[in-house]
C-alpha cells in the first residue's frame, strides 16, 4: 500500500475517537459474547434502534450459556421488529457450538471463530479486536465508503473480491495499541463524518491525510454498482374470524422469516387478481361474510425483495381440518408470538380501528 500519512492517520483518527466516540452500551464492556450479540444486532440496523433491543436481549440473556439454552420461539420474540430473523437463529447456533466446543469461551482467533455459525470476517475481526485487543481488521460497507476517501481507491465495492483490498489496508494502518478503538473509529467516522452523501469533510479528523479529500473527489466515492433488482410480490391477507379468534399460520422452518407467525397470505400474479377461492382452497375454509375489504395496504422492503399487502377483514365457517400450520388464536394470544413487523403493522391497525368498533 503506498500511503504516505499511515502514522498520522493512525494516531488522529484513535486520538478523535476517544475524545468523541459514542457512548453506546456494548462499548462499556470487554465482553466477547455481548459484544458478538451487539454486532449481530447492528448488521443493517441502525444503532438508535438497536440499543433497547440491546439491553433487553442481555438483560434476559446475561450469558452464554443462558443464550444456549433459551427456547426458539421466545428468542424470536425478543428479536421481534429487528428483522432479518435468521440472524438471531444463526447467533444462537453459534453460542451453542462455543458452549459445546469450547467450554463458554468464545475462540480468540480468526480461524476458529469464522467457523461459527454466522460469524463472517467483519463479526469475528470486532470481536478479536475489542474484546482481545488483537490487530484484526474488521471491514464492511462504511469501513470501505471510509478507507476508499482516505487511500483514493476506485475499485468497485460491491465486488467481493475488493474486500480483500480493505482488509489487507486495515491490517497495515491499525493502531497496534489500540486495535479495536481503530476499527470503532473507523465506523464512527463513517456513520457521523464520512457519511454515504455529503461528507463533513470541514469537521473530519483526517483531512489532512486524506487523499480523496486533497483529490477532491471524495464524495464520489466509493465506486459502487447497482445491486440487482428487486423482486416485486403482491399478497392478500386475510384476516379470517370465527369465534372472536383469527387464523394464523407459522412459515416454513427455512427461508424469510422462517418459523413466524403471520395471517394467511394469498399471492397474486397481478395486483387486481381476486384471491378469495384460493384462500378457501389453502386454508380449507369457507368465507361466510366479507366484513371489510382492503381495509389497510402496506409495502414492506426487504434486502432484495418488496412486498404488496391488501388486507381484508372476513368472516369464515369453522373448519375441523385445516393444514397442520394454521391455529386460530385471539389478537392478544398472536401478540405473544414472534411476529414480522409487516405482520405487527395489521395488528396494530386492527388492534386501533377495526376490532375497537367490531367487538
Ligand atoms: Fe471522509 Fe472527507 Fe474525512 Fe476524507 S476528509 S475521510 S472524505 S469526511
């Protein structure tokens, strides 16, 4: 790497951060476990949002061994309005082999870590980092948007090959002293300097060895491709009564939101298709009375995928053979299951509009 201000940058960019640095609760400990549990939780979540989910996931599950035993159902709950289930599924995976395997104590290196269950190279260099101290590199998205400014690098970023570049970077300008202090300065700068649009670059701690700022082409970078586009689903819900109690469902054990429990979805190959006698059909049911139709519509964005939601209020007959799935519970008993937040949004708007006058 031919930089010429390595030590400079180094020591402005820790000297800042420990003068600025956010007081968030996962940094108040040297924990590897609850600093494994914050990192999983801040993968595409913002950090306003993770901190209560934070304190009530290590409140309820203090230790390892505590997260290797919690029941699945329960877990989903706490992680309920989080999104992207599978990575709590994943954590809880991997506490359970570092239980089995290695006695409660998380492996303090790169080749034993990345072995666990949902432990990519950015979780396990946080970890070996700030909990171990050892000069590990840690890089994802911000990392690189940061480093691409400061090195002048035009490699494409959404190449996997190209964090390969930012990671041998990371392991030459990481502060040997204070290697996890590095690398959380590093995302601090990102998420409060060296933001995606509009770089402060005037409050930057670094400018001065900043060679896209002296380029002055620093906010075009990084270079970036389109991602692939997304995949357009429109569903009908229904939100079927019989006896004051709703049908529900649990999705498949695989996949998007594996094993949560929503209200029946009919999927449409086009928005005005009329999915009545299929919903009958799958859920052996009988539709008695429309109550209301398309009470509520939603769009819920997923990473690559969007979903169209037409809500509908009916009231079915009693069926005694429905599949092995469905359960018809009452509003209340559904809250207490783990729920997608698409699935917390109709609740929460029948919950105000619909059963308030209906009951
Ligand atoms: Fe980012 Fe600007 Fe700082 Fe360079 S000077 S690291 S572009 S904020």
């Amino acid at each position: 790497m031919n930089y010429p201000y390595l030590q400079q940058f180094r020591q402005s960019l820790v000297e800042w951060f420990h003068q600025e640095k956010r007081d968030l609760p996962w940094r108040n400990t040297k924990d590897p476990y609850k600093i494994w549990v914050s990192e999983v939780m801040l993968q595409q979540t913002r950090v306003d949002t993770v901190i209560p989910y934070y304190h009530r996931f290590i409140d309820k599950y203090p230790t390892i061994e505590s997260l290797a035993n919690a029941d699945e159902e329960e877990l989903l709950k706490m992680w309920e309005g989080l999104g992207y289930y599978s990575r709590v599924r994943n954590l809880q995976a991997g506490v359970k082999e570092v239980v089995e395997k290695y006695g409660g104590t998380v492996p303090n290196n790169r080749h034993d870590l990345q072995k666990l269950k949902g432990v990519g190279p950015y979780t396990a260099g946080a970890i070996l980092s700030i909990a171990y101290d050892l000069p590990e590199h840690a890089v994802d998205g911000n990392v690189m948007r940061v480093l691409s400014r400061v090195l002048h690098r035009t490699e494409d970023i959404a190449l996997p090959k190209t964090r390969k570049i930012f990671e041998e970077a990371v392991e030459q300008l990481i502060h040997p002293e204070y290697p996890g202090d590095f690398n959380q300065a590093l995302m601090d700068l990102g998420a409060m300097i060296c933001t995606p649009t509009s770089p402060k670059c005037l409050l930057c701690p670094v400018r001065e060895y900043c060679l896209g700022f002296m380029e002055g082409d620093a906010e075009q970078l990084p270079v970036k491709t389109k991602k692939t586009k997304e995949k357009h689903i429109y569903y009908d819900v229904y939100i079927a009564v019989n006896d004051g109690k709703v049908v529900i469902e649990r999705r498949p054990r695989e996949g998007l939101l594996a094993n949560m429990w929503q209200f029946p979805m009919i999927e449409k190959n086009k928005p005005s298709d009329n999915t009545k006698e299929a919903f009958e059909l799958s859920y052996n049911v009988k539709i008695e009375k429309i109550l209301k139709e398309n009470f509520f519509e939603q769009k819920h964005v997923f990473s690559h995928l969007i979903w169209y939601l037409r809500c509908h209020l009916v009231e079915i007959e009693k069926t005694e053979k429905t599949p092995e799935s469905v359960r018809c519970v009452t509003l209340k008993e559904m809250e207490s299951l783990p729920v997608p937040v698409p699935m917390i949004k109709i609740l929460n708007f029948l919950n105000q509009y619909i059963f308030y006058s209906w009951e």
